[in-house]
C-alpha cells in the first residue's frame, strides 16, 4: 500500500476509533457529574417524533424523540428540551420513538434534573450512555489493523516521489524529505519538497478527520 493512501486510511481509523471513545468516555463524565444535580418539578409542554430522512431515495430515516418542559428553580420559571443528559438519542423505527414519547403527556408532571451552577441547563434523563458507540471504536481499531497490515505486508515500499517548488524537477522524498532535505539538484533550491502540493495525502487526512467528526458531532448534537 502506497504511504499516501495508508495515511489517509490511517487517519480515517483515527477519526472513528478516537472521536467515539473520547465521546463515550466525555459521555460517562456527564452521567457522574449529572447523579449531583438536584432535581426541580417540571411539566411537559409538547410531545413529538422528528423524522429526519436523508437526501437520497434510499437513504434510512432517523427518529428523533422530542419533548418540551417548563420546570422551576426558585423564582424562576425555565424551559429546556434535552431529553438525555448524555445528548440527543434517536431510534431506527418511527414506532420505537412513538412508544418512547407515548410515556409522556401533554400537562404531565416530570423530575427535571438541573445544574446547580447553571439551572438553565437541564435535562429529564441521566442514564449511562449507548453501548452502541463502542461499536464506532471496534471498526475504527479495525480499520487501523488492516491498514497497517496492508502497509507492512508490501515486500519492497513504493519510493515516492515529489516536485521541486522552484522548478518542478521530480525528486524522491527519502532524499529531499522537508524539512531540511537535499536540495534540488537541478536548481539547487534548498528543502524543494517544502510545498503544499507535496502534501496532499496528509491534507486530504486532515480533510478527513475533521470531516468525520463534522458529521459525527452533527447526528449526536444536531
């Protein structure tokens, strides 16, 4: 496997492996420190499942329960919406939602778990947080594996090669590595292989990574 396409399939390994478990664990600090807060009577204000569908005809439809409260903290009366305190959670079947938010009723008194340092956040659920998303970390250590399998089981790696910035000549890296490499033999310029064009595959990582947790963040808090 070239080292460019092995550091991008690296990086996506990463991304997944590393984004699910610091949101699992980040996930559980939120649960101990929620087992603190003090609870306030609340009333449910609305009751309602959001279909999210995907923009292609085959894509699966997510179902996100909803539910608005008021409840009171002193003299104040305070709205919130958070369900779990762990983050929005959704299911796979419209009926499983429609049974989730069938416990709830329109006028119905609830607990209301809030931060004392700052009632306004505030949630009606504390319970520990999906199992699922060790499932995220599993394929991500996965991918990780077999990336470096592919990338050890090559009998001789590929040379790679880059160009001059100066004057494009073409010059293997593990001679003209930046920083500090041979310099171009051609033009003599000094680390000719200092460019943005040499790095493409560790920018299309970067791109990558971010990307993944772009999306990830967006399904968990969106």
């Amino acid at each position: 496997m070239p080292r460019g396409i092995f550091l991008i399939f690296l990086a996506v390994g990463v991304a997944i492996a590393g984004g699910s478990s610091f949101y699992y664990a980040m996930a559980w600090s939120w649960v101990l420190e929620g087992r603190s807060w003090p609870t306030a009577q609340g009333t449910i204000q609305a009751v309602d499942v959001e279909d999210r569908s995907g923009s292609s005809e085959n894509s699966h439809s997510l179902y996100y329960p909803r539910l608005a409260y008021t409840y009171r903290v002193g003299n104040r009366t305070l709205s919130g919406e958070r369900i779990w305190l762990t983050g929005n959670q959704f299911y796979n079947h419209r009926e499983d939602a429609v049974a989730f938010v069938g416990q709830y009723a329109v006028g119905q008194n609830v607990p209301v778990l809030y931060d004392p340092q700052d009632p306004d956040e505030a949630a009606l659920l504390n319970e520990a947080p999906p199992w699922q998303i060790l499932l995220f970390t599993a394929a991500g250590l996965g991918w990780i594996a077999l990336s470096l399998y592919f990338r050890l089981r090559d009998p001789v790696p590929q040379r790679r090669f880059g160009r001059c910035r100066k004057c494009g000549a073409r010059l293997p890296f593990d001679e003209h590595r930046p920083p500090g490499g041979a310099p171009c033999p051609r033009c003599a310029q000094p680390d000719p292989l200092a460019s943005w064009g040499n790095r493409k595959p560790l920018i299309l990582s970067f791109v990558l990574f971010f990307g993944i947790w772009a999306v990830g963040l967006y399904l968990l808090f969106g």
